[in-house]
C-alpha cells in the first residue's frame, strides 16, 4: 500500500481496501506486541457496545516497571494513561474516530482549531482535571459521531512504543531479558 499523509491516513486507506470489521490497528514503531497482548485486546474490544476502542494502560503501572523511561501521559481527575498504541474499528461508524484524528494531526500546529472541533467544555474538563477519561470519551463520542470505548491494558509494555534511541535500548533490553529467560537451564 502506498504511503500516506499521516497515521490517520494510513489507517483509513488500510481499513478502505479491507472494507469489514473490525479491524485493529497498531503502530509500526510497537516493538513489544505479544501474541496474548493483540489476542487479550481483541476479545475485550468484541465484547464492547462501541464503535472503537482505544488500550489504554495504568501510568502508575507504567512508572512502575520502566521509571526511566519518558512516556506520554494524559493526566485526568483521578487517573492518569498512557497510550498502548492498540485501537479497534468495531463498526463502520469506527471509521470516524481516525476521520477525527486525521483532522486533528492537519490543524497541529493551529491548536485553536482543534480546541473548536472538540468544543470548551470537555477541553476545560480534561485541563482542569475535572473529568475522568470515560466522561472524556464520551464527548469525543459526540464530537465524532461515534461511540467511543476505551479498554484498559495492565501490561505496561504495551505502552512502549520505539520513539527514540532510549526507547529502542529499553525495548532490546526488554527482549533480551525475555529470550534469556526462556533459554533452558
């Protein structure tokens, strides 16, 4: 498939030329998917009343088992996430969610229009911390005209992503530990 614009474009164009659903998607830069982690978020999303699905995972649980290492993390009342990388087109109404983003990633460097696309009141909730990522979710499920879900991934490895020479050293480290551990005796 030729090369897209952006990520969003990618995975419309992708999602366009498979044309059912659902669908996962996933970036190329996650070096630590398992076959458990892609089978565990995939059950869970089927199992959903959504039309997409995002994993997210516990940033307390992140910080945990990689303290070192600099992740993103959207903070919200009484939770904070980081991203897994993982997302579900449940529905063909799924496909308005990267729709959304594609918007999102052309306006970046006008961020007023973006705060305009999402609307004041859940941008002040998430700024001021006054709403949880559920409630979150459900505006953005307004915004985007599609129901919105999010499922929750315990493994913090799922929010490593290789975006940086430190990410690539934590990610082999990581692998390497692992083969070394199931080598015999």
């Amino acid at each position: 498939m030729p090369q897209q614009a952006g990520p969003s474009a990618s995975a419309l164009a992708g999602v366009g030329r498979l044309n059912r659903f659902p669908v996962l998607l996933t970036a190329g830069d996650h070096a630590l998917l398992t076959p458990a982690l892609v089978d565990d978020f995939c059950r869970r999303a089927a199992a959903l009343d959504a039309d997409a699905a995002i994993g997210v995972v516990p940033w307390d649980r992140v910080r945990t088992a990689f303290p070192e290492s600099r992740r993103t993390v959207w903070r919200f009342r009484g939770e904070a996430w980081c991203g897994s990388n993982l997302f579900a087109l449940l529905s063909e109404r799924g496909r308005a969610a990267p729709r959304f983003w594609q918007s999102v990633e052309a306006d970046r460097k006008r961020p007023w229009r973006i705060a305009r696309r999402i609307g004041l009141r859940p941008l002040l909730g998430y700024l001021l911390r006054q709403s949880d990522l559920d409630a979150s979710l459900e505006a953005l499920s307004k915004v985007m005209g599609c129901r919105l879900a999010k499922i929750t991934v315990e493994e913090p490895r799922a929010a490593v992503d290789v975006d940086s020479v430190a990410d690539r050293d934590l990610a082999e480290g990581l692998l390497r530990d692992e083969r070394r551990a199931s080598l015999p005796g």
